[in-house]
C-alpha cells in the first residue's frame, strides 16, 4: 500500500495529504495489487530538486491484525504524517513486510524527529538502522 502513489521521482507539495485518506479505505479493500519495487518508486528529489532524506521502520506483526487494528494503526499514522505535512514527500506502507518507508525534505533532525513521533503514537514501531562500523 503506498500513500501516496507516485510513478515519478519528483512529487509536488501537498501530494500526500490528498492521499493519505485513501490508504484507510484501501486496507479494507481485499483485492489490493501488488505495487511496484520500492525503488521505482521512491522519489530522490523534491519538487524544487533538492534530494531527499528517507528511513524506514518495522510495525512487528502488523499483517497478522485483525482489520481494525491495521485501519487503528494507519489513522495514527495518518495523524502524525498530518502534523509533519510540509516536511514528508512519500510514504509507503508494506504489510507484507510490516514495513514503512517514509521520504522527507531535508530538514535537519526530522529523520529522528519523525520517527519519534510515529513511536510516540505506535509504540511497537522500530526504526531500522545500520549499527556504526567497528575500527
């Protein structure tokens, strides 16, 4: 489930708000298609051609809910990306993989700022990272 779908690797301002809604009523919807790979999708550049920052983090065992605690999970989802709006180009939720990719603008610290706040509100997100190399 991507919120929000975008083929290009430039997405314009206020792309996700409009879609965000969308993602609530397609988790309902058992037909769902397979996206393409993430990286045909995820744009690099915002739409004044700055490159974008992005993370990922793990919602352990979110596939395995019952349907209104996945529709519970996206609206908390759906708050928090709200509140950073100006700061979030492109999200994408993967319930196979219980994963969720988040692009942002480069704004410094908003790649653990964001982060915070979706664990705030979803307490069993985890943020994936690579542990700093050993010398």
């Amino acid at each position: 489930m991507t919120l929000p779908k975008n083929t290009s690797k430039n997405v314009p301002d206020g792309a996700l708000s409009e879609t965000l809604g969308n993602a609530l009523r397609r988790v309902t919807h058992p037909g769902l298609m397979p996206a393409e790979p993430l990286w045909n999708r995820v744009p690099t550049r915002d739409s004044s051609g700055q490159r974008l920052s992005d993370f990922m983090m793990l919602i352990p065992k979110l596939r395995q809910r019952p349907t209104h605690q996945i529709e519970q999970v996206l609206r908390e989802l759906q708050q928090v990306l709200a509140f950073y709006e100006r700061s979030v180009v492109f999200v994408d939720l993967n319930l196979k993989l219980n994963l969720l990719w988040v692009s942002v603008k480069p704004v410094p610290g908003i790649c653990l700022e964001l982060p915070t706040a979706i664990q705030a509100r979803i307490p069993e997100a985890r943020l994936v990272a690579q542990p700093p190399e050993r010398r």
